[in-house]
C-alpha cells in the first residue's frame, strides 16, 4: 500500500468565498501515483470547510443566502464566542457545510457522480490555511 501527502494553501482576500479545487485535488491523485483507493480532503482550520456540490453560480449564492440565515455574520455581540474574535458565524457556518470528503479511487480517477465538484469553503478568510489532501491504496 502507498501513501500520499499533501497541503493546499489559500489566502481568500474576502471574509467568505467557495472554491472549486477538484482540479488540484486531481492533480494530487496524479502525482500520487495511486490508482485504486481512497482519498481523503479537509480541512485543517476550524472556520473552513471542504464538501461536495455542484459548481453551478446560483447554488453558491444560495449556500451564502441559506447560510447567513441560520448563523449571521452581524451583529457579532449576539454570539456568546465573539469577544476578542469576531468569527463565531464563522466556526457554525463550518459545523454545517462539514469539515473533510473522503472520495474512492478507481482506475486513478477520482468516483465523483456526473455533476460533483470538491469545494473549499473559506467563511473566516484574509488569512492563510491549508487544506489537506491524503491518499491511500494501490
């Protein structure tokens, strides 16, 4: 069995923002030299996320209208966490898009359904985090 590993950095000018980094992700799996098993994507800060969705301009402004929704950016005093941070919406809004994707790997390419991407999901941003990506197999 081989392992692969290796860290993606951001640094997002804006407080949120969704990437798509399907093709970095590709890229890992290509130079990992694995052509069956699994690989694994998240993550590594507590106010970002990586997930599966379709790449489609008006879903992702849904996910920032339904999200704002269930934990808004503003006021920051209405969060018992905000006090030297202002980031509390940041950390809910990453507890519900979920941390990490473990996706299979057949034949050296990734099992994704017809319209599924990977996305990083930055809801904290100006700053530099990294994402990691982990594959395993043969």
């Amino acid at each position: 069995m081989k392992s692969y590993r290796k860290e993606l950095w951001f640094e997002v000018p804006r407080r949120r923002e969704l990437i798509n980094i399907t093709p970095q992700v590709k890229q890992c799996l290509a130079q990992s030299g694995i052509t069956e098993g699994l690989l694994l994507c998240n993550a590594m800060h507590i106010t970002a996320s990586v997930f599966i969705n379709d790449d489609e301009t008006g879903l992702h402004q849904d996910f920032e209208v339904w999200l704002e929704g269930l934990a808004p950016e503003k006021p920051y005093s209405r969060y018992q966490h905000n006090g030297f941070e202002d980031n509390a919406d940041a950390h809910l809004k990453r507890t519900i898009m979920g941390r990490e994707v473990v996706v299979a790997v057949t034949e050296g390419k990734l099992d994704l359904g017809p319209w599924e991407q990977i996305f990083y999901g930055e809801f904290d941003g100006k700053r530099r985090k990294r994402v990691l990506v982990k594959i395993i197999g043969e």
